[in-house]
C-alpha cells in the first residue's frame, strides 16, 4: 500500500472512531455523570436517579419517553435499560431505515417487549406523514402527563425533520417547499431553524408547554448546531428562545423570499413574531450530553496512535464551503510558505483563520512536526453550508472535498495534502454518503481516464453532483460511506500535511 493511501485509511479510521465516541451508549453513561438506573433510598422507601450530580425523586412516579432525531434510538436504549418498570409509554421519531441499519447492534436494540413505539421517517431528512403522525402523538403524550408522569424528551439532530407540525393554515408540504427554497440559497441550520420555529406548533418550547402537568420534564440533548445552542438543536421543542437571534422574517427577507411567499404565509410569520414568547416552565430542564468536542478530543488520541502531531483547530467551523476552501487554501499556503523560509512568524499569524488565542499552541505544533518528523493533523468540526447551483446530487461535505481535491492537484505544494470531511450522523445531505476523500489522487485518478479533464470536474460542481462524481470514480474509493451512525454531532473534518 502506498504511502498516500495509507493515510487516508488512517483519517478513515480516525473518523470511524471519533464518532463511535459520541454514540449514546458511551454518552448516556455513568462515566458522564448520568447513573439512570433507579438508587434505593437508605431506608428502602424512595426511589431517584442522578442526572449531572443533581437527584430526581422517582418514587410512585410513571415514566415515559419522546425522541426525535438521528441519535435518539440509542439514548432510548440506555433509558429503557436503566428504567426498566418504570417506563410505561413512548413514541420516539427516528430516520427511515434506522432499525434495519442496526438491526445486529446490541446498544441500538430496544427490548422485545418494548412500551415505546416507534416511527420511521423523514427519508433524506425531508419531513413526511410519518413524521407528521408522530409529532401529532408526541404532542398528545406530551399533554396528558399529570403531577404523577415523568416525561424523558430526547432531542438530536434531525429531529427538526422528524417534529413536523405547522402551525394552522399551513401545510407540510407549504413549509418543506420553504425551508428546501431556503437550503438552496444556502441558509445555515441556525436560520433554517428560525423559521422552523416560527412556523411550529410544536417547536420553540412547545412540547414542554404541552408538558406543563408534568412532574417533570427531562431533556436530553445531542447537539448538531454549531455552539450548542439548546433552542435552536431540533428546533428547540422544549426550550424558548434564550438566545438573540434574527427574526424569521428577517431570515426570509435576507434571501429575498418573504415577498413572494403566499399572503397566508406572511400572515403567520408576522403574527407568530408578535406574540408573546413561552416562559421557561418549573418544571423543565434540559442537558447538553453530547457536543463535537467530544468527537474531536477522541481524534487526537487516534491520530497520536497513528504517528500524527494532532491540532483542534476549531469545532466551530460555519460558512459557506467555496468560503472554507478559499480560507483553507490561503492557510496552507501561509504554512508552506513559513516552512521554506518564505513567511515571518507574525505574518503567518496574520493568516491564521481560526481563533488568534490559539496560535501559540498552533505554532508549537508546527514546529514540532518540524522537528519529530511527523505530519500535521489540523482537526475541525462544525456545519459548513451549501449552495446548490444545480439539479445534481451531493453534500456539503461530498463538495468540500472535492474542491480541496482540486486545490491539492492544482498546486504542487499541497500534493502531500489529504483531507477528510463527513457528517458524523453518516449522511451528507440527501445522498447514502457520509462524505468524502479530497487530495491530490482524486483528480489524478479521475484524469486518467483520456476522456475526461479538468472542466469535467468543474461541470460537476456547477451541477452541485459531487455525490455521482465520487460513486463513478475508482466504483466510489474515495467515498465515506457509513450509513446512519446512531448520533449526530455536526461536520467532522481531517486535514492531513504530510
């Protein structure tokens, strides 16, 4: 094997088990602070659970469960597993194919004889009647509970998809066609929510509102959104709006499709913005238990194990992704360039993308690499954005690399540049793939077939098909395909200078 692909097996390998470290089974663990499984009292009359060092009373108390998202089956789980008994009821949303993708995981298997019901949809992370039917039964739970219920909500990402229910007059299909108008003119995940929320029945504190009766209301949180903001994650069914943010007609107004939305529409959007926002209830809290920290702080320890000098250089990664690798391209430049003696310390400095408190740390890292021998890993993680100029099929992830495919073939100094980028959920928008492979082979390989060239890989970009480009190159080598993971905490990507 050459050099070169074995690299990209290990970034593969590095990938595969960042993610197996945010899996709810490793999540929702005692070692995380969550002992769910019901602790006698002393003197054998109470009943609690520790969530984050605090103590819930369960005594006398009926449990049930709600989930929405990529990541929730598994959280279910461990909850079913813990509670036992005490679990009565639930109703839990999850992807289509879900089950059948994990069918021979143990920690993704609820029991035989199972109280919760469960309710594939949302095919490529589009909402559908199955969503639908299930955030209607998810909100009926939610308003039966009294002071004698528990109700467990479990929230990840896709659980914006899964949680459809639109605000009267507007349809499923009405509000799909708007957020899809929105994706395409490559709105983050942060402004798509907005307007999701607006135009919610469920969404924005909802669900909790519904819960109010309950004893309790008990969230728990994957988080797919870059800073990890509650109210946003899924939409936010159970928490308000704590965060300021620009209004859902801003959002429309700024990609220039408010005006042309039907009258009924606008009606609501405005309506929904003057009323007033729900108060946090009593008896709601909410935990953030999964963030891509985790992710990336496994990938160090992977690539140590692979002879890498590893660098976090951000999980906060946002924009759009001809942004990112224009960005990416002058940053790799700017360390080619001050390792030939060509860039002074300081102006390398003015070319660090990423947050200028972590230069120092960057640098030593450098030139340790430098020193030792050894590649550099720069390791990120966050939800760039796209924007589709085509009828083709891809991701965000899937063109990323294809575009820094191009930037390593273009130019001689980045040939030893391998890159890495794919969703951690395993689905890079609505295509079977995770994402891609980007370096230097990618090109070669393609251009060894005499009939195609370099505006042929263009072509596919301006068609937003990354997704084809890689499937017919080499029967998909430098594709990361993974299917659905279980967990869902945002873009992962792996830059490797060799």
């Amino acid at each position: 094997m050459s050099a070169q692909l074995q690299h990209i097996q290990n970034l593969r390998h590095i990938f595969q088990r960042s993610v197996e470290a945010v899996r709810p089974a490793q999540l929702l663990s005692e070692a995380n602070q969550y002992t769910l499984r019901p602790q006698v009292s002393e003197d054998g009359r109470r009943l609690s659970i520790q969530i984050q060092g605090k103590t819930l009373d369960i005594t006398h108390k009926h449990c049930h469960v709600v989930g929405c998202g990529k990541a929730v089956l598994g959280m279910a789980v461990q909850l079913e597993k813990s509670l036992d008994k005490r679990l009565v009821s639930g109703v839990l949303s999850i992807p289509e194919g879900t089950r059948a993708r994990f069918q021979d995981v143990p920690e993704m298997q609820l029991s035989t004889n199972t109280v919760l019901d469960v309710i594939e949809g949302a095919p490529n992370n589009q909402p559908d009647e199955q969503a639908l039917e299930a955030a209607k039964r998810i909100k009926t739970l939610a308003a039966s509970m009294t002071e004698n219920d528990i109700l467990f909500v479990l929230i990840s990402g896709g659980g914006s998809a899964l949680l459809p229910l639109p605000r009267p007059p507007l349809t499923l299909s009405e509000k799909m066609q708007l957020v899809r108008r929105l994706a395409n003119c490559g709105a983050s995940i942060d402004e798509m929510n907005v307007v999701r929320i607006a135009l919610s029945d469920i969404k924005g504190g909802r669900l909790a509102a519904a819960a109010r009766n309950a004893f309790a209301v008990i969230s728990f949180v994957i988080s797919d959104v870059v800073g990890d903001p509650v109210d946003i994650i899924a939409s936010g069914p159970t928490c308000t709006v704590i965060t300021k943010r620009t209004t859902a007609k801003e959002v429309l107004e700024k990609y220039e499709l408010f005006a042309d939305l039907p009258k009924h529409i606008r009606q609501l959007v405005e309506a929904t913005e003057a009323k007033e926002t729900f108060q946090s209830a009593h008896n709601n809290s909410v935990y953030v238990v999964g963030v891509n920290r985790v992710a990336t702080a496994q990938a160090v320890q992977e690539a140590l194990k692979c002879g890498y000098n590893p660098f976090i250089a951000s999980t906060t990664i946002e924009g759009e992704v001809q942004q990112l690798v224009s960005k990416y391209n002058d940053f790799l430049q700017s360390i080619c360039d001050f390792r030939e003696g060509k860039l002074a310390e300081n102006d390398l400095k003015s070319r660090f993308p990423f947050d200028t408190r972590i230069f120092q740390h960057f640098l030593k890292t450098l030139l340790m690499c430098e020193r030792t021998k050894k590649p550099l890993l720069l390791i990120l993680a966050g939800e760039p954005t796209v924007k589709v100029t085509g009828s083709g099929l891809g991701g965000r992830n899937q063109e990323l690399a294809l575009r820094m495919s191009l930037i390593a073939h273009e130019n001689a100094d980045f040939n030893n540049v391998i890159f890495l980028s794919a969703g951690t959920d395993g689905i890079d928008g609505p295509t079977p793939a995770a994402g891609a492979i980007g370096c230097d082979l990618v090109i070669s390989d393609f251009l060894a077939n005499n009939s195609h060239k370099l505006s042929d890989v263009q072509a596919f970009l301006q068609h937003s098909d990354s997704y084809n480009f890689y499937k017919n190159l080499n029967a998909g080598e430098y594709h990361v395909l993974t299917g659905h993971t279980g967990t869902n905490v945002m873009d992962l990507q792996l830059l490797l200078i060799v």
